[in-house]
C-alpha cells in the first residue's frame, strides 16, 4: 500500500512539474512575440495565416456572400491573437466551435453557443495561469492561490453566462454530403472584460465556500 500510495505521488509531482514546464514554456513563447518587431510579428501572421486559409479552404471552408474574404477573417484573428500585455496576459481571449445544422441560422447559433463555452475554458485557463505566477512572485500563501485556483475551475459556468460584447471575428462555412450547413465561428473577447467576469464568478463561488479571499483577489487580478 505505500509503495503505491509512494507510486501516485510521484506521477502527481510529475504531472505537476510538466504543467508548471508548459507555462512556462508558453510564457516564454509569448514574451518573445512581444519583443518581436512589427515586420517580424506581421511575417509570423501572414505565415499563418496562409496555412490555415490553405487547410480550411481544402476541406470546403468559405464565406457567405458579402463577407470578409477568408484570408482577411484569419489574418485579424492572429494578430489580436498575439497580442499580450505587460503580464503577458492576451489582450483578447478566443473561442472557436462549429456545429451542423439543417440551415445556416441553426447552425451559426450553436456554433456560437459552444464557442462561448470554449472562450469561458480559455478564460478560465488564462486566469488559473495568472494565479499561479501571482504564487510564484509571492503575492499570496499557496493555499490562498490553490482556494482562488480551486474556485476558478468550479466557477466555468457562471463564467461562461457571463460572456457578453464579444467579438465576431472569423465566421465560414460549408456543406456536408447530407446537403446541412456546417458553420464555424471564431469569438474574441477583451481581455479587461474576461478577467472582470472570472473575477466575479470566481468571488461568486469563494462567497458559497465562505472563503473570504476577495480583497486580495481584487488586488491580485489589478482591479
């Protein structure tokens, strides 16, 4: 029994060690981007932005009539994606879905339902990785952060109801063998306005749990 008991929490810290290793590997990555200068940063979009139009334009992907061309839509959607600020926080958080449906309208409405759902898991990543470097400067104990951390997860769903003003930023479709419209969406959202709404869920869900931790989430998020 305590060999395996020694044998989980190994593969616990193990785990543990690979996660906080990716953070900081995508910290690293994003503290480069910024340092990019904008020749480089607009080389690095384009890149992009010509391999993914080039995938989704060869699995049937376009635009209605009218709309931004395909290549325009992914061009703005990668540099709002690279862009960080001084915390090396996004400036806008993005959540992508598509789903089929017997016509374009029902198909574009559930895309976008489940899009929202995916923005509220990035927002919720991003400030669970904005606790954890709170730790790591020392801004709060760990087991205060891991109360925020633990809240943070538990508050996904009024994080995600609490979604609104978000930003339509890519928008395509196509049509499958059954002659349904498949529809995929892209939303932004401002990063000042994510972290005020998982600030509010996250109080929301520490207020249920009778920790009270406001004050020093209140300071530890920067408002």
């Amino acid at each position: 029994m305590k060999k395996f008991i020694t044998i989980t929490m190994i593969l616990a810290l193990a785990c543990s060690a690979l996660q906080a290793q990716t953070a900081r590997e995508i910290r690293q990555e994003r503290r480069e981007t910024r340092r990019m200068a904008q020749k480089e940063l607009n080389a690095k979009v384009d890149r992009a932005t010509k391999k993914e139009a080039k995938a989704l334009k060869a699995e049937g992907w376009q635009v209605k009539p009218g709309a931004l061309p395909l290549e325009k839509q992914l061009e703005r959607s990668y540099l709002m994606q690279y862009e960080y600020d001084e915390d090396l926080f996004p400036k806008y958080i993005m959540g992508e879905a598509s789903s089929v449906g017997e016509n374009y309208d029902a198909a574009k409405a559930s895309a976008t339902s489940l899009a929202l759902t995916n923005l509220a898991s990035q927002m919720q990543t991003e400030v669970t990785a904005l606790v954890e470097n709170t730790v790591t400067n020392r801004q709060l104990a760990p087991g205060e952060a891991a109360s925020i951390s633990e809240s943070v997860i538990e508050s996904k769903h009024l994080i995600s109801h609490s979604v609104e003003r978000t930003i339509l930023v890519v928008e395509c479709f196509r049509v499958n063998a059954l002659g349904n419209q498949e529809v995929l969406v892209r939303l932004a959202y401002n990063s000042d306005l994510a972290k005020e709404s998982a600030k509010q869920a996250t109080r929301a869900e520490l207020e249920q749990k009778g920790r009270d931790l406001h004050n020093k989430l209140d300071r530890m998020m920067g408002f």
